[in-house]
C-alpha cells in the first residue's frame, strides 16, 4: 500500500538550518564544490537540494571536479555499469586528492543503500571524506561539519525509509525548467530491479506541497516542469490521486506539464482522459513496456500483458492522437529466447515509440532475477539489442520526417555550441528543434516551421 508521507519534524529541520550556519563560519576562505550525478531524474533533483544546501554553507560552484574544494557523487545502482562509472570515477579522486589533501570527497545516492556498499568503501577507499545515502541525504550539513571539524572520515546510511524533508534549499539547474517530486520509493517489486531495495516503500508528497512548489517554480517564471516519482501512477496524497493531482496543477497555468514514470499496470482511464482535458499537459508520455512477450513479462513481475499494453496505447491515442510514446526496454532478461526477443522487436514496431531507452539485462545483487538461469552469452545479447537500436532509429527518423512542414510550438532551453546564431528548443511532444535565433530567445515559446529531419532531432525556421 502507497502511504502518506512521514515528515521530518520541525526541529530536525531547523537542527540541519543549524548546521548550515556553523559550517558556513567554519569556512575562512572561498570553498568550491562540484556534484557529479549519475543516473536518473530522481536524482538530478536530489542533487539540486544538495547544491542548494552547499551554496547555504557558502560554498560556490566549480565548473570542475579539479577546480573544486569538494566533489559529491550522487550514484546511481541501477546497472552494473553504472556503479562501475562510480568506483572508477572515485579512484580517480584519490590521485587528485594527492596533490590536494584538503579537498573533501563526499559519496551519496542510491549505490549506498545498497547492503554492505558502504563498508565496502570504508574498508577500501578510506580518502573518502563522509559516505551518506538516500533516506538521509537532509543531514548532510550535519554530516559536512562533523567532517570539516573531526577531519575523520564519516559513515552514515539509514536503511528505514526515508522520511520526507520538506523546505529544503534548492539550486534549479535551469530557471525555465524544473523537476517537482510527487513520491518516492517504489512497492511494485519488478524481479530484475533494485531501485525497491534502495529508495524504500512509496510515499507521497501531500497535495499542498506539490502544488506549493510548483506554484513557487511558476512565480519565478517556469516554463516546463516535470512531475518525478519511480511509479507515479500510484500517486495517493491525501485522497488525491495521480490524476486528480495533475488537474490541480494544471490550474496553476504553467505552460508545460510532463511527468515520469508511468508503470503500465497503473495507468487509469481517468489519466489517460486527461491526456483530452488538461491543455498545459504535453502529449507525450514515457510508458516503459520492459519486453514484449507475456512469460518474460510475468517472470520480470510487471504485471501486465503485451496485449493489456496495446490496449493502454490504442486508448491514449484514440484520446489524444497525436501522443509521443517512450519506452525503456530490457533485452537479455535471464533466459529469454531469441523468439521471445522478436516479440519485443514486433512490439516496438506495433507502437512506434517516438524514442526507446534499451538496456542489457544487468544482474543486481538481492534481487530475484539474479537467481534466474541465464544461458545465453552477452555476444547474443549484444546482436539483439543492437538490432533493436536500429529497428528503433528507424522509426525514430520515420516519424521525425512525418513531421517537415509542421508549424510546432518550441520551448527554447539552449545555444548552441558551435555558433551563437542557433538554438535549440523542444517541441510539444518532446522533440528537440534547433533553428536560427539568437540567444534571448530562450525560456520563451516561439513557432516554428519545421524544414528537415536529422537522426534524432529536427530542424526549422522561425516564423
Ligand atoms: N538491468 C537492466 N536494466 C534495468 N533497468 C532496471 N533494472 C535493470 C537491470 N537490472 C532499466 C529498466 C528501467 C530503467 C530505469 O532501467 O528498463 O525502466
Ligand atoms: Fe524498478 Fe519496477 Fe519500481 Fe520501476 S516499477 S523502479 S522497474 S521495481
């Protein structure tokens, strides 16, 4: 059962503010600091509040790890390569740390709930500095005092789930964009994942807080923002449901609406409906369907079926016709035959997603996947997937083609950074344009005239 979130207490909050003050008379110089984030939009955001608590502290960003007085990883565990980039990444930091012994080296994320991780880098890596997780990511100007006054090395991981931390300070990466979380942690279980063993039970933010922020996001001028929870179908704060809280913030009259993920098994008419009613909410939705056959779908627990799915996505298309679709997409589940591969391409070719994350299979530690027989051999794992990139990029481009003539509604986000004379913006759907403008044009929505299609993005002209 999703449950409503257990706040930190008041006094807990203001302890932390506590902390911020004293670590920031504690800094006698400029201190600098650079976050490295891996993995998903989650925690993109958690890295926003970390910086935002950083520049409490006083300290300033650095453009580069070497620049910088402090560097936090923010990990991700979801897939062996990316705990790999970690470990790498943090060897790396023990040769910089050589010439510059007072640089702090701080690690948190996802890869520390993971059990026994963090004894694994106290015992190996002792340069560094203070090792946090998930759930307790709120204390970590207690955690940086503690480490700038005993110069010790600190460990600290909660394996409870976390309570949520409301007001927080926040460093937007972008001041047109931002990220709003509506839950956190994941019930659903599905056999290769971890991210239920790292980012605990489902909890959601009240209605008030969500909409509190994102009326505060609005207020300094927004443009998009992006609702984040691991499932957030199963939205429940205070009554309110996934949909019911989507036409709330609707009603805040921020332009662009967007959220992820999307579990298939959750996804109710009601918000498929609103895909018709709700005009800030952009059409195009990330829907990951995993496989495309109903043994391998039942084996990874997803709890739906192939033609369930196809059912979901004629519906959200009869509603709103043109819906951009995403996916993600495992190949190599343990055992899953080549036959049982071309129903997922077959899949893909039914839906026409507008993009497909694809993933090789990953075994994760703890999960029950991992105990599977697997016996096909990571070449034939590689064929398929690369097959399925390039059945996906083919129709990424078909439809991108589809689309020269149109007249679409950009949202600018960036320049260019080869010639100052052109920026990139993104579409309704989702697709990226990149025309001529200059660089004042971004944050604002402009029309567009769409006049060719590269491999994965678009170009135009202003009208
Ligand atoms: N191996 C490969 N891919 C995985 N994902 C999650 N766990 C694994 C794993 N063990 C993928 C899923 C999920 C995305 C975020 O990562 O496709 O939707
Ligand atoms: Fe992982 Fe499944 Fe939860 Fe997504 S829904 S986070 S894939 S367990």
């Amino acid at each position: 059962m999703n449950r409503e979130a257990i706040h930190v207490s008041e006094e807990k909050l203001i302890e932390q503010k506590a902390y911020m003050a004293k670590v920031k008379e504690t800094l006698t110089s400029n201190k600098t600091y650079h976050i490295v984030t891996l993995g998903c939009q989650m925690n993109v955001r958690d890295s926003e509040t970390l910086s935002g608590m950083l520049e409490e502290m006083g300290f300033t960003a650095a453009n580069t790890r070497e620049e910088a007085d402090l560097i936090l990883y923010n990990t991700c565990c979801v897939r062996e390569n990316a705990e790999n980039k970690a470990l790498g990444n943090v060897i790396w930091l023990k040769e910089l740390k050589k010439d510059k012994p007072e640089l702090i080296i701080a690690v948190g994320g996802c890869m520390m709930q993971e059990e026994g991780m963090a004894d694994k880098l106290i015992r190996q890596y002792p340069f560094i500095d203070l090792i946090f997780g998930t759930h307790n990511a709120y204390r970590f100007p207690e955690y940086l005092y503690r480490v700038l006054s005993d110069r010790q090395q600190f460990a600290e991981v909660f394996n409870i789930d976390g309570e949520i931390a409301e007001g927080l300070p926040v460093k937007r990466q972008s001041p047109y964009f931002g990220f709003v979380n509506v839950m956190y942690g994941c019930n659903n279980f599905c056999s290769y994942c971890i991210v239920p063993y790292v980012r605990g039970r489902e909890r959601s933010r009240s209605v008030e807080d969500v909409l509190d922020e994102c009326k505060r996001l609005r207020d300094q001028g927004v443009q998009e923002i992006m609702l984040l929870g691991q499932n957030v179908n199963s939205y429940m704060g205070g009554g309110a449901n996934f949909a019911e809280l989507l036409y709330r913030v609707n009603a805040l009259e921020i332009p662009r609406i967007r959220f992820m993920t999307s579990h298939p098994k959750d996804l109710s008419d009601e918000l498929i409906y609103a895909y018709k009613e709700l005009e800030h909410l952009m059409p195009n939705l990330h829907l990951p369907v995993q496989a495309g056959n109903n043994e391998i779908l039942e084996k990874m627990n997803r709890r739906y079926s192939r033609e369930r799915y196809l059912e979901l996505v004629m519906k959200l298309r009869a509603v709103c016709p043109d819906i951009g679709l995403t996916s993600d997409i495992i190949v190599g589940f343990p055992g899953e035959t080549l036959a049982q591969f071309e129903d997922t391409m077959s899949l893909v070719k039914e839906v026409r997603y507008d993009a497909a994350y694809t993933f090789i299979y990953s075994p994760r530690q703890g999960t029950k996947a991992a105990l599977m027989p697997d016996p096909f051999t990571i070449q034939e794992k590689t064929e398929r997937i690369q097959r399925l990139i390039d059945l996906q990029q083919a129709i990424s481009y078909e439809t991108l083609l589809s689309l020269v003539g149109n007249t679409e509604e950009v949202l600018v986000d960036s320049v260019s950074l080869r010639n100052e004379n052109a920026v990139g913006g993104k579409t309704r759907r989702g697709h990226m344009v990149n025309f001529e403008g200059n660089m004042n044009l971004i944050g604002k929505t402009v029309s567009v005239k769409i006049t060719s299609a590269g491999k994965n993005t678009l170009r135009g002209e202003l009208i």
